[in-house]
C-alpha cells in the first residue's frame, strides 16, 4: 500500500483568504449585524452555488427572505425566481430556518 499525503487523499485546498472564501464569512458576519445587503449576497451565492458554497436553494431563499422582510427590493424578486424551483416544503424549511435566525439574532443582541 502506498502512501498518500492526507491532503491528496482529502482534495484538501487552503483558503483563499483574499477572495471568494472569505466573501461569505465577511457577509455572515455583517448579517449577523442586520446589514440587508449581506443577506443579499449570501442569496445570491447560495443561489448560484458561487464563493465557495453549494448551491442550496432553502438556504437561497432563507437570505432572500430575510432581506426582503427588511425592504430589499431585489432580494423579493429573486425569492420570487428560486420559489418557483422549489417545493412547498422546502419553501416552509427556508421560512423556518429564516424565523430562527431572527430568533437567535434577537437574543444574541439581548
């Protein structure tokens, strides 16, 4: 048996720390903050399956909604787009995950 190097077993890559990876965790963080244009762009990467994350629709839909709920007009129109792609179930998962986001932000801010 030959021996690999556990980078080349696990496809392991390092960050880009000066680019796409650290887009979603500079916009996680500022979400975490309220800023509607951070929920934005998590939508869109999630939506696209851009910066460094799967595309994943609930997910999409949770940060749209969320930046819709709080006024971005072009956050409605692409919850709008990736619903009709989406079941009714994982359109209430997305509504569920979105509440609960807002439920822990509001106590991490109490």
């Amino acid at each position: 048996m030959e021996l690999v190097k556990i980078e080349q077993f696990a496809k392991v890559e390092a960050a880009d720390v000066n680019g796409a990876d650290m887009m979603v965790a500079c916009c996680l963080a500022a979400a975490a903050d309220g800023d509607i244009n951070a929920y934005y762009d998590l939508g869109v990467a999630f939506s696209t399956g851009s910066h460094g994350v799967d595309c994943d629709m609930i997910e999409a839909h949770k940060w749209f909604n969320l930046a819709a709920s709080k006024g971005h007009e072009a956050a409605s129109w692409c919850r709008a787009d990736i619903s009709d792609e989406m079941t009714a179930r994982e359109i209430s998962e997305a509504q569920r995950r979105a509440r609960e986001w807002l439920r822990t932000g509001t106590s991490r801010a109490a």
